[in-house]
C-alpha cells in the first residue's frame, strides 16, 4: 500500500514543535510521547533495514514503525494480528452489536478523570447486558461480550462509547443447554438503556464521594457535593443512548467489523485532505444529516487539529478492548468448549507440526516482496535508532 499524500505525522512534523512550546504545561507525558513516536514513525529516527530482491537486484530502505497504539500507520498490523487470535472463538450463532453512550456532560468531565469514567463505562455496560440477559423475562442465560473503547466522534471531539459485540445467545444457568434469543432481536434497547443509567450514575457518585474524579476549570466548582448533586440530578432524567444493530451476517461479517473498529485511531490519514495556511482539511461525516450530504469536509486550524487529535490519547496501560461473561479471558476456552459441545459444533482438529522443512503444509509467503518484479527480498543491512543514513548499496556491490 503506497503513501498517503497527507499523513498526522507530516502535521506533526511540521508544527508540533511550535504548538508544544505554545502549550508547555497543559500536555501530559502521554501526549508527548505520542506526538514524538508518530513524528518519529517510519523516518530514519527509528533505524531500519535495507532490502535487496534476489531476482533483479532492486534495492530500498525500510524504516522502522513506532508501534504506538495512536499511531494511524502502526493500527493495520496489530489489527490483523489481533483478528487472526480472536478467530477461533467465534461461535456458528448470530452477533450483535450494541452500543453504550455516556451524556455530553460526563463526557466533559470524563477528559480529565479518563481512567475512571473509562472504566466505569466498561464495567457498567458489561454489567447491564449480563444482568438484562440473565432476567428470565428476557433472555435467562449467561453471555459474553466484546467491548471496544471509542472517545472520538467523526469531527474529532470528544465522544466517549463503547461498542459491543455479543453472540446472539447464552448458556442456561445450570450450564446444560444453549438459549439462544429471538430471532432479529437481542435485548430491549429501552430496558438496557434504563439499568445503564442507573448503574453508572450510582457507580459515578461512588467514585465522587470516595475521591476519586478531579475537577477543573469550569467544572472546579463540583468538588462541592452540594454542587455535584445538582449536576447529576439532570442526568437521572436525560435519555442515554443504547444502540442496537440488526444482526451481522455470519462470523465473516462480525471479523469484517472488528478488522475496522478494534484498533481504529481517531483519525486514518485517508480522511486528511490538504494542509496548508488556513489549517487542516479532513473529511468526516455528519450522522444529523441525511444521504449523500452526510458526508462532507471540515478545516481547523492546524493547533485545534493537534488538540483534537490528543483529547484522545488513552491512559498509559489502559486496555481499549475488553471481554466479559463467556469469552472473559478466564474461562474463554472452556465455555466456548461447552457451548460448541451444546451447539454439536466439531471441534476442528489441531494439525500436527511438521517433522521438517520438507513436509511442511506449503510455501509461505515472503516478509517482504519486490515492487518491480514480486520476488522475495533479502535484508542484507541494519541500523538502529538515530545512525546515520547512507545511501543504498548499489546492484553492482550486493553479493
């Protein structure tokens, strides 16, 4: 896949300097060292390889990735990892994807309390579907569920959901037989979207009076608990937004989906458009409006572009991509062993490792591969962090 003709690193590149002086002291240590691993990605900073084809003697240098999680060029490979390791759970029942969506006013607040509020929207959303599911008057089994953090909203802003992915059933209490839900229709969207009110609003107030949420600028004044509770008294009567989508078709569409969502970044570099003297340019998509005129583009000035991409940037160790009930990381292996067994599933055989090179399964694709001529190509030099770059070998010098 070629270049993009823009890239975030390119706005980095070019005006981060200036914007980290301007902003020194209102940056964390996290959003510096993201702004330095993407301006530092794939350039010379990071070391990297030369690489020669063994049929025409093309020769090219690689640089090396910077792997951050915020990094739009490093996404696609973790992504395509991540995928190949969740395929073998898949189960031959429906998905559904739900999603859970905190008020505009605790997503004010969540900036800066993102651990807890982040969290909360995790394990209260989690919460809500499995006890929902496990109400005999709507579904009375035991679920799993994959939760993915977004904080964004198309135009960057602050937007902080979840998405889940839930297998169209669950086990029975006593463990001894699937119940799988209606067709077309998980769990009421209504009944959902109340528990999740309550429960987070109860789990917010828990966090306020133990210490834990900190409160700044216009919002200072709600370490009063006076305050706070005339603030979260609104939020007890608002509508939240639990959406529902029909189910996917087959487990190709929900790897499809996750392959898009698991490790999306705030921005791709195919949604920039131009950079120049009025700012940033990107498309994004404007879901009040309807048909083609959703779709349109947006210039901020090149500072607001930068703050909005880094309103993004998770806690240091914070996991984005969750899973609860059956598939939890604890138990994942035997549930989905015995809902397979209840489902008459076969269990598909492990192949044997190969004795040697010679009776392997088949050739295997090469790591790197020529532009010109598609034969495999060789590293034949490597350097690390910040060497100096000399020119590639010419064909005549390599062996």
């Amino acid at each position: 896949m070629g270049r993009c003709a823009l890239e975030v690193a390119d706005i980095f590149r070019a005006h981060g300097d200036a914007w980290r002086q301007a902003q020194r002291g209102h940056l964390s240590l996290s959003q510096l060292q993201v702004m330095s691993a993407i301006e530092k990605c794939r350039s010379a900073a990071l070391g990297g390889h030369v690489l020669c084809c063994q049929a025409c003697g093309h020769d090219e240098i690689a640089y090396n990735s910077c792997r951050n999680r915020h990094c739009p060029k490093c996404q696609g490979g973790a992504a395509k990892r991540w995928l190949e390791a969740r395929q073998a759970d898949l189960l031959p029942v429906s998905y559904y994807h739900v999603v859970f969506t905190l008020p505009a006013p605790i997503g004010a607040i969540a900036y800066t309390n993102k651990a807890v509020i982040y969290d909360l929207l995790f394990d209260v959303a989690a919460e809500t579907l499995r006890t929902i599911a496990a109400d005999p008057k709507h579904l009375g089994a035991r679920i799993g569920a994959t939760l993915v953090l977004h904080t964004w909203g198309s135009a960057l802003t602050h937007h902080p959901h979840v998405h889940g992915i839930v297998p169209g059933g669950g086990l029975s209490p006593d463990g001894s037989r699937w119940v799988a839900c209606k067709p077309g229709f998980f769990l009421s969207v209504r009944v959902l979207s109340r528990l999740f009110r309550r429960r987070f609003l109860e789990s917010l107030e828990q966090a306020y009076h133990a210490g834990r949420l900190q409160f700044f600028g216009e919002f200072a004044h709600l370490v009063e608990p006076v305050a706070f509770a005339e603030w979260v008294a609104p939020l007890k009567a608002c509508e939240w937004v639990v959406y529902a989508k029909r189910p996917f078709a087959g487990p190709e569409a929900v790897l499809a989906y996750l392959s898009r969502y698991t490790h999306r970044v705030a921005i791709s570099n195919r949604r920039l458009v131009t950079l120049d003297e009025r700012g940033v340019t990107f498309r994004w998509k404007d879901y009040r409006a309807k048909g083609r005129t959703r779709h349109k583009t947006m210039t901020l000035d090149t500072g607001e572009f930068m703050r909005r991409f880094l309103l993004h940037v998770l806690p240091s160790g914070f996991h984005r991509i969750r899973h609860y009930g059956l598939i939890a990381n604890g138990g994942r292996r035997e549930n989905l062993a015995r809902v397979r067994e209840l489902l008459a599933e076969p269990t598909a055989a492990i192949p044997p490792e190969p004795e040697s090179a010679e009776v392997s399964s088949g050739p295997t694709r090469p790591t790197f591969v020529c532009p010109d001529c598609g034969a495999p190509m060789v590293i034949i030099e490597t350097w690390g962090h910040r060497t100096s770059i000399r020119a590639p070998p010419s064909a005549r010098s390599v062996p």
